[in-house]
C-alpha cells in the first residue's frame, strides 16, 4: 500500500511518467492481494483444530492438549 501511494505521489510531483513508478504501483498492488494467504494459512480454526457443530451448538476440538480435555471433563474446576 506504501508503494501504490509512493508512486502515486511521485507521479504527481514530478509530472513525468517513469517505468519504475508503473513497477512500484504494480508491486503495491500485488503485495496488497498477495497479503490475504497469511491470514487464511494462520486462520484461527487452523490454528485451534476446532470448528462449531453443523447445528452451531457447540464446539469440536480435534486432538486437544490431554490437560485441557482433562479441564473440561472437570467442568473447568482448578
């Protein structure tokens, strides 16, 4: 997004097109649509292993840490 507003802002100054701000703009671009697989590769559920049941009710979590299915068999108690 800097890059797309450096270039934008150079082209506006200077007055003068240049092949490195048509560079600049479109690596801006790119990184900004690229920037989205972070976010789906480290989503939360990913990351949990948990998903809601098909009627929303509760929560599945697939191979939990033995201490915390410990807990929650528990009711949580300490």
């Amino acid at each position: 997004m800097a890059s797309t507003a450096a270039a934008l802002l150079i082209r506006l100054i200077g007055g003068e097109q240049a092949a490195f701000l048509g560079v600049l703009l479109l690596g801006g671009f790119f990184a900004v649509l690229a920037s989205v697989a972070p976010f789906v590769a480290g989503s939360l559920p990913r990351i949990t292993r948990a998903r809601t049941s098909d009627d929303g009710g509760c929560v599945i979590v697939e191979n939990p840490h033995p201490t915390f299915a410990e807990q929650v068999r528990g009711g949580l108690s300490r």
